[in-house]
C-alpha cells in the first residue's frame, strides 16, 4: 500500500493536487475478510447464547407447567383424602414446587 502526491495541470492552467492511494486487492480481500470473520464470530456468539436462553426457558416453563398440574390435582382432593395421604393444605405449595423443606412435620395419629 503506498501514497502517492500528483501535481495535475488542469485545461485552465490550474494545479490541483491529487492524493492516490494504492491498495493491492490482496489487501483489500484481507480487510474484508477480517471484518467477515468477526462478524460471523459474533453472529455464532449470539446465536450460541440464544439457544442457551431458549433451553433455559423450556426448562423453566415445563417447571412451572408440572407444578401448576400438581397443584391443580391435590387442590381437588378433600381435606381427608390430602390427610390419608400423609399432607395438609399447606403442604401443597412446597410439594407442587419440589422444596419438601418447606412442608410442616405432621405426627400421624
């Protein structure tokens, strides 16, 4: 690549000076395909971390989608049904959500 200055004599006797600047094409293609290549870097980026999102979110919609299933069915027992098998209303919530830590301890009688 190299720069060059021309003195021009124009049709009315006028000197313009020009500035040229050479690029081999090899160096062009170099430059395109540079920017080509971080571009694509980036695109596969983004979609790697979109697919990761959306994974993410299946997961958590199925989640949620069992859980509101299970409450749905242990809302619709009666009081004694829930006891016979061993939980209380306010059971529901932490089995529907999988945290059995937050279930009360009942002494069976």
């Amino acid at each position: 690549m190299g720069v060059r200055d021309e003195c021009v004599l124009s049709p009315g006797r006028m000197v313009q000076f020009s500035r040229e600047i050479d690029m081999t094409s090899h160096a062009i293609r170099h430059i395109e395909t540079a920017a080509l290549s971080r571009r694509a870097a980036f695109l596969q980026t983004l979609a790697q971390r979109l697919r990761t999102a959306a994974g993410n979110l299946d997961t958590w919609l199925e989640t949620r989608r069992r859980a509101n299933a299970t409450r749905l069915v242990l809302n619709a027992l009666t009081d004694r049904e829930l006891r016979d098998i061993g939980l209380t209303r306010s059971d529901i919530e932490a089995i529907a959500t999988g945290n059995p830590s937050r279930m009360r301890v009942n002494p069976t009688s």
